[in-house]
C-alpha cells in the first residue's frame, strides 16, 4: 500500500452481510466491518457499464457505481457498502492496482444502487 494512495482514500464505510442462523438467512443485513477506507464513490464509466448485464427491479434504472479498497477485505458480492448513509449492493470485486508493482493490495468493488 502506498502512502499516496491512503491519503486518496478520504470516505469511511462500513458493510453488511445476511447472516445465517440455524440453516436460514437473516431478512435483515447486520453490520460486519467498519471504518472502511475508500476512494470516492463514482459512477461506473459509460464504456464499462455497457459491458456488464444490468436488471430492472420494478421498472427502475439500475446506477452502477464503483470505488477501491484496501485489498485484503473479507468482502464479497452480495455484502452491503454503506457509506454517507446510502447503502449500496456489491455486485463485483476484483483485484485494483494502478501499477503492476502493488499486486493485490487494493480492490475494486462495482456496487448497484437501485434509482428511485
């Protein structure tokens, strides 16, 4: 991890996962990690939303977003990003370096966050 990139990553999160309990899923997420440090949350790229499938849910336009982590995370699809009080589902993660030199030391994380 760079030192340069630590200063960039300026929004705090936190997220949320379905536990399972007795063989069933919870109806509701629960916090699971905190104080997440995270770039700024931006909206997928045009050429890059285009390329990824997207879903209708009750006729509502799907926004595509995406930061990066610290790599490392037990962080997986299906967890929840919550951060300036907007929640957001993971629907990727994947391996981010800026430069072949960082290896796995950060993630990238594309979250959906239905439009009302």
């Amino acid at each position: 991890m760079t030192a340069s990139m630590t200063k960039l990553m300026t929004v705090t999160a936190s997220t949320k996962r379905f536990v399972e309990t007795a063989g069933k899923y919870a109806t509701t997420a629960t916090t699971y990690l905190t104080n997440v440090m995270c770039l700024p949350i931006d909206p997928v790229p045009l050429g890059e939303a285009s390329d990824r499938p997207t879903r209708n849910v009750l006729g509502s336009p799907l926004g595509l977003f995406q930061t990066v982590v610290n790599g490392g995370l037990d962080i997986i699809p299906g967890h929840i990003l919550v951060a300036g009080g907007v929640e957001y589902n993971i629907r990727m993660t994947e391996p981010w370096a800026a430069s072949t030199n960082l290896n796995d030391a950060y993630m990238k994380l594309t979250l959906e966050k239905v439009k009302p």
